[in-house]
C-alpha cells in the first residue's frame, strides 16, 4: 500500500489533467441515468481547459455520447467504455476492435428477465450489468458473466460499485491514458489522475508509472498516492484550481440524458 497524502497536489500549466466521471465528478445515483450534474462543473472544467491548454480529458466508462450530454455544450477529449472508445483533442474518434459479446449479452438478458431488479446498460463496444438495486444478487451475477465470458478471449469482465463491466480485452483506462500522453497537447506533460473505483486503478498504475499524481477519491484500497474524501471535496480543489467563482454560471444541478 503505498503512502497516501490528503493534502491534494498542485495543478501546474505542465499538468495534463484526466478525470474520471461517475463517483469522482458527479456522485453516484440509483441508476446511471439519475447522475446530476454539480452548479458550475462545466465552467470549471471549461476554465481547466483553457488554463492547460486543452491537456484535460474525462477517462470513464460510460459512452462517449452519454459524457458528451452531461457535460454540453462543453465537449472535452474524453475516452470511453473503459478505455475501448477514445476522442483525441483534435476530434478523431479512435476505436477498440469490436469483441464478440452475443453469448454474454444473451446470458445478462436472462438474468436481467428473471431479475427485474437488475439492469443492463448496453453500450457502443461493452456492455453493464448493474446491481445496486439488488445487492443480493452480487454473487450469482458475478458467477453467470464470468461462465458467459470463459473461452472469450476477445473479452475481460471488471467488477465495479455494483457494476460488472464487459469490456474488449487489452482497453483499460490506463491504456487510453497512455494513449493520450502520445499526444499533443498532453505530450510532455505530468499526467494527474482523479478517480475513485477499482476501475480506477488501471490509470492510477499507468500514471504512476509515467512518474504523475493520483487522486482516489472515496474509501478503499488504492495505488493512487493522495486521498480525497468525496465529491464535494474534488470539486472544492478543482475549483479553487480554475479561479472560477462558486456562483459563476455554468449548469445549474440537473439530471444528465438518459443512457
């Protein structure tokens, strides 16, 4: 376990700064639909853009479409679906090559069938299976995606906060942030990332790797060197980062587009 720090490290106009979305920006919700958006998110991350010149990306694992329509009208370098979909600042959409996920997706449809409870979030190359609203069921749907993903090796299978993620295997966050340092204007950067899952940890290590920062946001274990409470917390240091008033425009508190 490495040694955390809560003291947050400092932004530099050298940083190249990559956000993780849900449970690091926005807080969690009862369905992933549901997220808000804080007041003046978007004018911070706007004023964050500008400040490094363009070097701030979200890497999460949501489409790219749905980061899209929570963050409108501003529109950032951003990868998604773990990494196996990414936007380059420059607007090229790069893709991971589509794995073949119809036993997997048939298996979570059972389940989801007989479990009303659940839900399943289909997505451009990947696919979750959220349980948050039946925890008890943690176990059989770990046991039936794993059986559905074995012999599949165009596939990994990730277990998140009352998630399991289906993802092409090879993509991780870690991989679309290594990707983007390749890049202008993050080339020749120190990569700083914040997130708070152990989806997370693929960035943490590959950013630690390239001798950056990493923020875990939340409880848990982690590799990531410094230690942010919560949410609230993380918009705090990023705001006070940007020079942006509290009260100054942006969006006010609402929900996201529907996934």
């Amino acid at each position: 376990m490495p040694t955390q720090s809560e003291t947050l490290p400092r932004l530099t106009p050298d940083t190249a700064l990559f956000l993780d979305f849900d449970g690091t920006l926005v807080a969690l919700a009862a369905q992933p639909e549901l997220v808000e958006v804080p007041l003046g998110l978007t004018s911070t991350l706007a004023a964050l853009h500008r400040q490094l010149r363009g070097a701030l990306a979200l890497v999460s694992g949501r489409r790219l479409l749905d980061l899209d329509g929570f963050m409108a009208p501003l529109l950032l370098p951003s990868a998604g679906e773990h990494g196996a979909q990414r936007r380059t600042a420059d607007g090229l959409l790069i893709s991971a090559p589509p794995a073949d996920m119809r036993q997997i997706l048939q298996a979570a449809e059972g389940l989801v069938a007989r479990h009303p409870d659940l839900k399943l979030e289909r997505k451009n190359l990947a696919l979750s299976l959220h349980y948050r609203h039946a925890p008890e069921l943690e176990s059989l749907c770990l046991q039936v995606m794993r059986e559905a993903a074995q012999g599949n090796d165009s596939v990994e299978l990730m277990q998140g906060k009352c998630v399991i993620d289906l993802k092409p295997a090879g993509f991780s966050k870690g991989t679309a942030i290594a990707s983007f340092m390749t890049e202008a204007p993050f080339a020749g950067r120190i990569p700083l990332f914040a997130g708070d899952d152990v989806t997370d940890e693929a960035g943490f290590e590959e950013v630690r790797r390239m001798g950056g920062h990493t923020i875990k946001v939340g409880p848990g274990p982690t590799a990531a060197q410094y230690r942010c409470a919560s949410v609230d917390q993380l918009a705090a240091w990023l705001q006070s980062a940007s020079g942006v008033s509290p009260d100054a425009g942006g969006l006010s508190s609402r929900p996201g587009p529907s996934a």
